[in-house]
C-alpha cells in the first residue's frame, strides 16, 4: 500500500493481498476489515491506499466508508511486485540539509534511485535511510518504502521529505494530496516557450505503447489531471533556463508537459531530448551539444526548492538546493556558448 500523491498516478498495479469476506460476515468498514487482516497495517495506511484507489471490492474501486457484505471479494494493490522488494540496510552518504525527530529532508544526487525496483536492488536512497533510521519504528515495518512521502525521478536531482515517523508520514502525505506544498524545479529546454510564463493542463498517463514512460492526452480523456505552471528564467540561444511550479505531481509530470509543449527537456532520452532539436546543421555545433550532453549525462531537472508545514510544530519550512555540479557547468558552457556564438 502507498501513502504519497505520486504514487496513486501509476496505472500499472500489481496484487498485494486478496480477502473474500465470509458468508456470515457482518457490516464492517473497510478500512478496519483490512486493518485486522494484514499484517503491520495501520489504520492510516489503510485510508491512504483507499484515498489513492489502491482497494477494490468485486472489482470496483470503494470510498473508505464502505461496509463490508458477505461474499465480498477485496483486493488490495500496489504500484511493486512485491517480491521484488527486499530491503536491505546500506551505509552510504547521504546529504542530509535538515534533520529533526519528526523528519528529515535530504538533497538526492543525479543517478541514485530513491526506492528498490526492478534492475535497482540495492544503493538506493531508502537503503542509505533503512541504515540511518535502523532504530526507527518505521523502518522496521517491513514497508516497501518506509518514510517516503514522494519521489522523483533516478534521474532528477533534489529535495526530498522524508518522515520518520507514522504520525509525521500521514500528516506530510496529506499536505501533499492537498496540494498545500510548494515544489519548484529547474529545467533546461529545447528551443523557447512563446510565452513569458505559463500554465500546462493537460492529463497524463501510461503511454498506450510503452508502459515505462508516460503520455499527455490533452482531451482529458485518459490519465489524470495534472497542472504545471512554468516561467521563463534564462534565454541561452538554442536551449532555454525555466523555473517549473507543480500544483500536482504525476510520474514524469513535469518532462510529459514540457515534450507537450514543444520543448523537451535537455538530454532527457525518454521524451526526444537526447537529440539536437534546435540550432545550426554545423559539424562544430553538432560536437558542442554532444560535448554538453557528455557534461549533463541526464535529463536537465532539479528539484530546488521544496516548502511544507511541520507535523508537530505547523511552522511553514522551507529549503532550497543549488544546481549539481553537471547542471550547473551545462549552464555555463550555454552561457559561454551565447556570449562567444560563432556556430
């Protein structure tokens, strides 16, 4: 079961438990049906995969009051197999930015992948905090992602809340599903919106074709809503610098939009940025793009700043995260390439 906003965008679920109700069975809630079946579940947990439509009762997705009848058939999902999950303990660095009782807030590295999943079964960031947080209640679950209230991409750098405790996680996920936080992102594009600033609203789900990258349908007929407001920080000639606000957080929300819009992010090889989109047929501008992807070896997105509410005190926190150091020389070498264009 989840308990974070991005993870109820994933169309692609797997069983996690199957329960047929007894033929005597009396009205019960769902949320206590499952709450007394599965092991290590707490009530929250339950509301949380319900609220995210992982729960389904003869088939049909249920709201959390739903009563239990005689002969029912509930199967709860998830977004994992689960028995490809294994977690396993791993002292590693990790940049930690803050850290309190109540939760911690790290800055995640380009190329570290937060969660175990298939191919990525260890070095993961939650095997660096399954070492950190050994101690913890909530580490010791047996959950498949024990503190994690949202993600990004292996690929995408930056901020990160992570709870350390039950309370802490129900309270974060909720702000999250309120869509009460802030996220703001940089990105690096191909090519130059036509407006300033500017608000993407368009659907995105599981590309029809291939199920491992997402899609945009704009008639809102597939996916979900999803709404990314950008402007416009830096013009660097064939590539542009803009700053990404999520007002919601579908996988791969923010590269699907931007691909939409006609501006792929820089290097990002799952939506056609990893090729020479915008500039001169010239043989040294050809090496210079492939001597800046050589420099940016991912998709050009970090996540800079992140605010919340504390769970315990309600004061609001906010964090920001400079640019990694690919990123930032990307930048540079655009710069340069601008002041000095002779290509």
């Amino acid at each position: 079961m989840e308990n974070n906003e991005n993870n109820e965008e994933n169309e692609e679920k797997f069983e996690l438990h199957t329960f047929t109700a007894d033929p005597g069975q009396n009205a019960l809630r769902i949320d206590k049906f499952l709450t007394d079946r599965i092991e290590n579940a707490s009530r929250n947990k339950v509301q949380n995969a319900l609220k995210s439509g992982f729960v389904t009762v003869n088939g049909n997705v249920i709201r959390s009051n739903y009563k239990i009848k005689p002969d029912d058939k509930v199967v709860v999902f998830s977004d994992y197999e689960p028995r490809e999950i294994e977690l396993i303990a791993e002292e590693m660095p990790l940049d930690i930015v803050y850290e309190d009782d109540t939760l911690l807030v790290v800055n995640k590295g380009p190329e570290m992948v937060v969660h175990p999943s298939y191919g990525h079964y260890t070095g993961t960031l939650v095997n660096g905090l399954m070492y950190h947080l050994k101690d913890l209640p909530l580490f010791s679950t047996g959950e498949a992602r024990p503190g994690l209230v949202h993600r990004i991409d292996k690929n995408t750098s930056g901020l990160l809340v992570i709870a350390k405790t039950e309370a802490a996680l129900t309270h974060l996920s909720k702000q999250f599903y309120d869509r009460t936080t802030d996220r703001l992102y940089t990105a690096m594009v191909w090519g130059c919106p036509k407006e300033e600033a500017g608000t993407i609203d368009v659907h995105v789900g599981r590309n029809p074709k291939n199920r491992k990258i997402m899609h945009p349908f704009p008639d809102g007929d597939q996916g979900k809503h999803a709404v990314t407001h950008y402007k416009i920080l830096e013009k660097l000639g064939y590539v542009t610098l803009i700053e990404c606000k999520l007002e919601t957080g579908r996988t791969h929300q923010i590269r699907v939009h931007l691909k939409y819009l006609g501006h792929p992010l820089f290097n990002d090889a799952d939506y056609g940025g990893d090729v020479i989109l915008k500039g001169t047929r010239f043989t040294k501008y050809k090496q210079y793009v492939q001597n800046c992807f050589k420099i940016l070896p991912r998709q050009a997105l970090h996540a800079r700043t992140l605010a919340f509410d504390h769970p315990v005190t309600g004061k609001r926190m906010t964090f920001d995260s400079e640019l990694p150091e690919d990123f930032a020389m990307a930048i540079e070498k655009w710069q340069n390439y601008i002041e000095n264009r002779e290509i």
